[in-house]
C-alpha cells in the first residue's frame, strides 16, 4: 500500500512523516515519530489518554487520521513544559498528589490546558465536566480536580 | 513500634520522585518498549465461550509473508495440577492454560494461539490463516445452574476441594469452604428481629487504564529478557519459568511502570507466550492487549450471589448470622471465596455464625484479584442486612455497628484474637463527622457501611547505598503503582535522619535487587518498608562503626542523631560529628562504600478497617443516581505519605461506586460479553462523582517500625454497601442487586 | 499447653478433630507433631497460614509458641 505523505507541525516543530491511509495520529505519533508521551488506553475514544491538540481543539489523537495533520498544528504532553521548566498545570498535579499510576496524566494535562486556555477561571462542575472525557481509575478525580483549581488560581495570579 | 518519637519527614507529602517524567509524558509504560528487529504478536481468542479444540493449524500463518512464529496450546508444556506458584498463589496449571488454552476453549475471547510478524497489520491476518476445529459445547453462564447435579461440566477432573471427603464425582464446584462458631439455632431463637436476603453482583473488571503490555527478546543462548507492565516482576519471572519450563535464572524481567493493577496485573496473560514466540522467531517480540481484550480475556472479578441471614436483640446486639456464597471463579478455578467467607463477618463479634462458600466454574474470563478480593461482595450483604436490622430496630446504623465492633481481643471469624485494630476509632470518627451530623439533603438518602482488608507481609529485600557525596539510594524491587517510592524515600529519610530529598528511591529488575512479592495485598509500604527501614538500620551500624574508628573509640560510644554520627553523652572525645556526607567522602578509608541490605518475611501485617457513609439522590424519571457526597474513614495505622493514602481511600470509593451503580460484564445467551469497551462499561468519569472527603484514622500496628497497616484495598469494600443502603434510604425500596443502574432502580420504582 | 485450632478444610486431615493440646517451643516443633500424629498434613499446614496469639504469619518457621498460645491454622490471603 502507498503511504501518504504528512508535513505537520508539533510541539513547534516542523515535522515531516509518512504513514499508512488508516493509521491513527496516536499510531503515528507513538511508532513513527517515537512520542511516546501519548498514551492508548482503548484506541476506541473513550479514555481520554491519547489526548492531544489540534490547532486549538481537543481530540482524541486515536479516533483522528494521521493524514489529517497534515498543515495543522498539534501540541502533545511532550509539548507542555516550557523553557522555564514545568507548566503550571504539572506543578500542580505534582504537589495534590493527582497521579497515582500516571498512565491518564498526559492526556489530563493536555485536556486541563487546553480548559485553561479558553476558560481561565473554571468552577468546580466546569471542570468535571470538561474532564468527563478522560479516565482515571487511580485517583477518584478528587485531588485532579483540585489541582486543576489551583493551577487556574495562580495562573489568574500572574496574569 | 517507635512510639510516640517525634517524626520528622513520615507524615508528610512532599512531591514524588518519579512525579516529573509522569507529568511530562518521560515515564515508560509497559506499551512504550520498542526494540530493534522487533516484532508483533498478534493472539488469536476463541469465539466460542465453550469448545473442545479438535485441532488447530498454524501452517498457512506460518507460510505467510513476514510472519516469523506461530504458537498454540501444543508448544507448551503440560503442567501437573497442584503446583502452586510461589506466593503469589493460584494453581500452576490453571494460569499455564489460561495463558494458552490446549484441549478446551473455556470462555470467549480464551487465547488459543498466536503469531508474530513484520507488523500488526500482517499479524492480524496471519490470525486469519490460522486454522482452528472447534467442537462447541453449550456455556455454562449462570452460577446457581453451574452447581446443579445435571449441569454441563467444564472440567471432567474438577472434585470439590474443601470437603471432608472427596466427592466420587466431578462438578463445577471448584472448591468449598466454612466457618462456623457457636450454636446457629440458639442465636436465632435469641433474637427478636431476624433480617434475611440474597443478593447477586456480576462480575466487573479492575478497569486500569493501561492495557497489558510485554516485549520479550530471547538470544541464542536462551536467555530471555521481558520487559512488562507487572504488579510483580519476581513472581511474573517464577510463573513464565513454570509455564514454559525454563529456568529462573534465563529469564530475566524489568518492571515498566504500571498503569494501574488493582490485583489484575498480578498474574501472566502475554508474557509466556512473547517469550515462546520470541524464542521461535529469534527476534524481540512485541504483545500489547487491545481494551476489547483486556475486558475479554484478563481481570475480572467473581460474579457472586450470597445469602445472608442476620439475627439482633432490641439492643441491637447481634445473636446469630449465617451466609452462603457462590462465587463464579471463570473457566479455571481461582476464585476468592476464601477472604469472602472469612471477611463478610469479620467487623463484628460474633459467638454464633455459620458461612459457607463456593467456589464455581462458569464459561467466562478466569477471574484475577481485584482489590480486597473477595471481600466487597460478601460484605456487601452483611452490611445491607445490618441496613435492615437498624431501620427495624429504629436505631443509628453507626450505633448498630458499634454496639457489635470487634476490637482487640476480639476472637475474629477466621480464627485468631485481633490485635489493636481501628474498627471503633473509625466509628467513633464517623459519629463526630461534619458530614454526618449535617441533615440528609432534601430528596436524597443516607448509606452507611463499614470496610475491612486483612493486609499481607510476606517476602520483601532493599538494598541502601550512600554515594560518595552522602547522597542516598534505596533499591526494591516493588513496581510503584501509586506513589510508594515516596513512601520508601520518607521512610529511608526518617530512619537515617537525612532530608527526603536526599534519598531516590528505583524500582530494580529481577536481576538487580532482590526478590520482593507483588505489589499487592495492601503490603509494599509495610512489608517493603520495613525491608527499607531494615536497611538504613544496616547503613547506621556501619556508619557508626567508621566513625568508630575514625574517632579511635568503641562503636557503643558512637550514636546516630539527625543523619550525623555523634560522641554518645558522657564520652569525653574531642571530634567533630561526622555527617553522612562526611562518611561518604572518606569511605575509602574507612572500609570502601557504604551498603546496607536486608530482606526479611513480614509478619504481623495489621488489619485495615473502615466506615463509609455518602448521601446519594436518584431521580425518578431516569433512575440515575446522583452522589451528592461521600465521605471515607479508615484506620490507615500511620500514613506515610498522607495525600497518597488519601488517594487510595478516593480511588478505591470511586471504584466501589462504580461497582455499585453502573459497572457489569453483560453476556449474550452464548456467553459472549456485550459490553467489552469503555463506552459500555461505563466507569465513573469527573462528572458523576463529587469531592470524596477522607478522615485518616491512626491506630498504629504495633508490628512496623512506624506504625503502618496498608491501605490500598480496604476502600473499595464499603461503598458497595453504602450505596445500596443510600438508594434504600432515599426511595423507600430495598433493591438487593448491584450494580443499581438506571433500568435496575427504573424496574425496582414501576413494580413498587 | 499451647491451644492448636484447624479449619474446616484441614479437619480431613485430623480425622474430623478440630482442637487439641499440646507443648511445643516454637513453630517447627508443632509442625513435627502434628505430622508425627497425622501424616500427611504437613503439606496443607504449609500452604495454610497460621496465626500464633493473633499475630498472622504466612510462612511460619521458628516463631516461638508459648504454654498459653493460642495456634490457629487458616486459609492464605493474598491480596489486589
Ligand atoms: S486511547 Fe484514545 S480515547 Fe482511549
Ligand atoms: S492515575 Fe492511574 S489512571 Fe489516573
């Protein structure tokens, strides 16, 4: 079978791969490109681990076509941490203990930034709404909850 | 027990030292393994919940294009039944076949072979070409019909176990097991109220997130190397050793981190199988699970169905109980009847009581440990009939529970006096609660039910080395699923009086550190932590003794206060204190680097009560049940680490909520599982749940070094009860079955 | 004497009998007691647990029993 040629950017970088017509991005991402930061818990859309962004929008990278990136630009868990170390959101997550396993981490992070960044002042239904998407078996959601709300705290702090 | 000293790092929460690579995506998962000249396998299931497998036929698959291994039952070795595999239990022979079925196919989704190829792609074809002659048999799907006389068999070689005789005849009934204390008929003829019911939950699965995982790379000397998402790489190496007949010391597995067990990553699905294939491919092998097959073929829970019949004075002192239980054990026998008939009393102080248990053969998944296993489902009758006696009695159900605690002295059911135990503290805790003296909403209604785990110690090893800069490095050999090497480091740190950041803590391969039982059983911070403690003991007597001789004075007048060895009072020596550091820097001197080791056999591991109690709200309309707050409180011994012990206590009630209201595995008439995907098996996600409010109760087990019990597994056994009772509170109508889903409480309203 | 108490799934091996008496000093003199009474039963004992004076230990060996212990045998628990 051809393989399509994909020329995308993420986590700002330019990035150029091939793949196979059905192959997922989370495939993609995960056995061509090595990011291995994005994690499958169902491949059915259901868990929330394989989130991404995609030009602004939330998706579950395993329901999404590689070939769709093409001229898009996505930001992965791989792409949250800034220069200056650990994102707000990390920090947070770290310090209220709101990973036990950590397997649903990266695609909470990414969905809790992606929150943020249009709403930046979430209340707590906001947030467990939002969120609804995304699985965590360990933790009960009490303490990502919270760190969610701390994070959006300081964040309205610095801005 | 170091009573009452002032303890400096345990108790506290500082960030976890493998948090930064799980925030940032760095960590690697058992998926996240890829090798050069890899391949992947691909396994073939059974489509049939009952077949003998006449023949199967891998030659096509194996004439393929890419496709370097097939395997099926024939390629491993027939193990003998009655091997029991190191202490993680279970019989050898039930896990070999479960692992790759060989005469009979046993439930759907049973792996009945498999291939390795190029790619996926070309796997998933090469399971095409496989053929495979199946003689269907009809599906045993329902427990009570499993025990009848007439009922198909599973397994023609199955005689109860447990009986005072063997039977002269097979059954599905795998195993049988009793308790009984007292005099039964009296203890009801004392009471003057006796409450009785049956109640049955299906199965439901442990739910990780992380589907299972291996790469296993076999050389041509035979020396295998696995790395897997494992609860327990040392025993995960003792059973792959078994089932393929290989020595221990050619295997050598590496524990990824666990993306959550919950007891289902405690036993081997792929990885005999990516070493066999491997093997005959002489190239690495990639399995990774899909979620359909995870739900299919790993976990689940037994489906059970328990009587319960519970006699109380007016005073509420409870005169009689007696239960029955019938847990579905899957295709292969290996269910937790044990813990579920010496758990489902054990809160209480009983003088006569009765509980037999089953342990039955049905067409379904092989049941793993989940949590507590056995222990949420028989308890969740008791404490429903307790629910009844208390509203008959017009009494407090705290009060109840309390009027019957068991406490230190108590003779529990299973056998021995309890030693301190926390069941009043947590009571008591429960009376005093915000939450509970707040009124019940409006609308809604109140559940209460107590938890209960007996914890293990069993087999654990550490190692400490001091790098040359005092810097501290403590070795297990337990897989972190949910922040235990910040419990190691805090206890390293405490003991050897340095601060926590200057200890790391790593989780070592089967060949780097020394055996350590699984992650489960609620026993790495306590049985492993006691190892560590050990250690840093070892690495402070060898600290003294340097100093010693640096100082020139005997060891006995040297001690060890806050990380620095010191002149004892009274030796009048003219030296200065001599840090950790201090001693790593001149360790060459002093007898090269500085190691400390120990390995042990925890005993005395202490029993983790709890009471749990939540106001739900169901609407009518739809049946949906609203949990509006939940509160758990356990006796955690000593927490260690006080968020992650929260963290336990919040996990494990989301799980019991879940189990309560919505999670089932559902089967067609041929015993096939309707609903093998998330969207279907619907877990609890962010909205359905509040904020789950936690009390920690310390009642400290007097056999760890600070005090701890584990807590990993007694959360998730209330909620069950609590629920049901909630539901009970708020519509008026007893509804005995879990899980109450919209169409159970919609059925449950329209018949009333 | 030191109180030694079997669970219905041992009692197969104690023809029925459920307690006795003895005077042993430590675990593994118990255990060679017993097998010398009932042969046979060693095998189940080690795969059962024991619990001495409350204290529950999976795999017993020199633990010590007094005069006034009191020795129950019961199933294993593992664990999630
Ligand atoms: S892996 Fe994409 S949603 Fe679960
Ligand atoms: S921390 Fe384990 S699934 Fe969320």
């Amino acid at each position: 079978m051809s393989k399509v040629h994909v020329q995308t950017t993420i986590n700002g970088d330019q990035v150029e791969f091939l793949c196979v017509p059905q192959q997922t991005m989370l495939e993609a991402l995960r056995d061509v490109l090595g990011k291995l930061g994005t994690k499958e818990g169902c491949g059915t859309g259901d868990c929330g681990a394989c989130t991404i962004m995609l030009d602004g929008r939330l998706v579950c990278s395993c329901l999404m076509l590689a070939a769709e990136a093409e001229g898009q630009e996505l930001t992965t868990i791989e792409g949250i941490a800034g220069p200056d170390g650990l994102h707000v959101l990390q920090r947070k997550f770290l310090e209220h203990a709101a990973l036990q396993c950590g397997i649903c981490t990266p695609g909470f992070i990414v969905a809790a930034k992606a929150l943020l960044d249009r709403n930046p002042n979430p209340d707590e239904g906001a947030i467990r709404y939002w969120l609804a998407g995304n699985l965590c078996r360990c933790t009960g959601y009490d303490k990502i909850v919270r760190a969610v709300q701390d994070a959006a705290k300081e964040l309205a702090y610095q801005a | 027990m170091a009573e009452a000293v002032d303890l400096r790092v345990v108790g506290t929460t500082p960030v976890r030292p493998d948090g930064v690579d799980k925030v940032t995506g760095r960590a690697q998962f058992g998926a996240d393994l890829n090798m050069p000249n890899m391949l992947h396998g691909r396994i073939l299931r059974s489509p049939h919940a009952h077949a003998r497998i006449k023949r199967v036929d891998l030659s096509k698959a194996l004439a393929m294009q890419g496709v370097y291994a097939a395997v099926s039952g024939a390629d491993f070795p027939m193990l003998a039944s009655g091997e029991v595999s190191g202490e993680a239990g279970g019989d050898l022979a039930d896990i070999a076949r479960n692992v790759m079925a060989r005469d009979k196919a046993l439930y759907h989704g049973h792996a009945v072979a498999a291939v390795a190829a190029t790619s996926l792609e070309v796997a998933e074809q090469a399971l095409d070409a496989i053929e495979v002659d199946y003689e269907v048999l009809p599906p045993v799907l329902d427990v009570l019909e499993a025990m009848a006389a007439d009922a198909t068999l599973l397994d023609e070689q199955c005689f109860t176990k447990g009986l005072s005789e063997t039977p002269d005849k097979p059954s599905n009934i795998a195993a049988m097991v009793k308790l009984a204390r007292g005099d039964l008929e009296a203890g009801f003829a004392a009471a003057d109220v006796v409450v009785e019911g049956e109640y049955r939950i299906p199965m439901a699965h442990q739910g990780y997130i992380e589907p299972h995982a291996c790469t296993a790379t076999v050389n041509e000397e035979g020396k295998a190397t696995v790395w897997c998402c494992t609860q327990g790489h040392f025993d995960f190496r003792t059973m792959t050793a078994h089932i393929l007949g290989c020595k221990i010391a050619d295997l050598k597995f590496i524990a990824s981190e666990i993306g959550g067990g919950f007891g289902g990553k405690t036993v081997v699905y792929l990885e005999p199988v990516a070493v066999m294939l491997s093997k005959k491919a002489g190239r690495p092998v990639k399995l990774v699970m899909t979620r359909e097959e995870v739900f299919r073929a790993t976990g689940p829970t037994s489906g059970s169905v328990v009587r319960v019949k519970v006699g109380a004075r007016k005073d509420g002192r409870i005169t009689a109980a007696k239960a029955w239980l019938a847990y579905e054990a899957g295709g292969l026998a290996g269910a937790p009847v044990g813990p579920g008939v010496m758990s489902i009393f054990a809160p209480y102080d009983l003088d006569n009581f009765l509980v037999e248990g089953y342990e039955v053969l049905v067409n379904k998944p092989k049941v793993a440990a989940y949590r507590a296993p056995g222990a949420p489902q028989s308890m969740h009758a008791m404490e429903v009939a307790l629910d009844d006696i208390a509203r008959q009695l017009d009494m407090d159900p705290l009060d109840l529970r309390l009027r019957n605690a068991a406490d230190e002295g108590t003779q529990a059911p299973y056998g021995p006096k309890f030693p301190p135990i926390g069941f009043k503290a947590c009571i008591e805790a429960a009376k005093k609660h915000p939450n509970y003296l707040a009124q019940v909403p409006e609308g809604a209604g109140r559940g209460v039910a107590a938890g209960f785990w007996f914890n293990i110690g069993m087999q654990s090893s550490a190692e400490v080395r001091i790098n040359e800069d005092g810097s501290v490095v403590v070795m297990e050999g337990n897989p972190d699923i949910g922040g235990s090497r910040a419990s190691m480091c805090l206890m390293a740190a405490e003991t050897l009086g340095v601060p926590y950041e200057q200890v790391k803590t790593y989780v070592g391969d089967t060949e780097s550190t020394g055996y350590c039982m699984v992650t489960g059983g609620s026993r790495t911070t306590f049985a492993t932590g006691m190892a560590v403690v050990r250690a840093c003991e070892d690495i402070i007597a060898e600290c003294k003794a340097r100093a010693a001789a640096t100082w020139g004075v005997d060891k006995d007048q040297v001690e060890w206060q806050d990380g620095t060895a010191v002149p004892a009072p009274g030796v009048n020596a003219d030296v200065n204190p001599l840090s950790l550091a201090d001693l790593a820097a001149s360790a060459s001197a002093t007898g090269g680097p500085i190691l400390g080791k120990a390995s042990l056999n925890a005993q005395g591991a202490g029993a983790s009560f709890s009471i749990n109690f939540a106001d739900l709200k169901v609407d009518k309309e739809t049946g949906a049940v609203e949990v509006l707050s939940y509160t758990a409180i356990q006796d955690a011994g000593k927490a260690i680490h006080p968020a992650y012990v929260e963290g336990q206590m919040q996990g494990g009630a989301a799980q019991g909520i879940g189990w309560a209201l919505n999670e089932e595995y559902i089967y067609d008439q041929d015993g096939v599982m309707e609903n093998a995907g998330f969207l279907d098996y619907r877990m609890p996600v962010a909205s359905d749940l509040p904020m789950i409010d936690t009390e920690i109760v310390e009642v400290p087990n007097p056999s760890h070094p600070y005090g701890v019990r584990g807590v990993g597994e007694t959360p998730i056994v209330a909620p069950l009860g609590v629920a049901a009772n909630a539901v009970r509170d708020a519509i008026g109508i007893r509804i005995n079955d879990l899980p109450m889903s919209p169409p159970r409480i919609l059925a449950a309203l329209d018949a009333a | 004497m030191a109180r030694v108490v079997f669970p219905e799934h041992l009692l197969r091996h104690t023809g029925g009998q459920r307690e006795l008496e003895l005077f042993v000093d430590n675990y593994r003199e118990l255990l060679a007691v017993l097998e010398e009474r009932w042969p046979g039963i060693r095998g189940p004992l080690n795969k059962s647990a024991v619990a001495i004076d409350g204290q529950i230990y999976q795999g017993a060996f020199l633990e010590p029993v007094h005069a006034d212990s009191e020795v129950f045998f019961m199933a294993r628990i593992e664990g999630g």
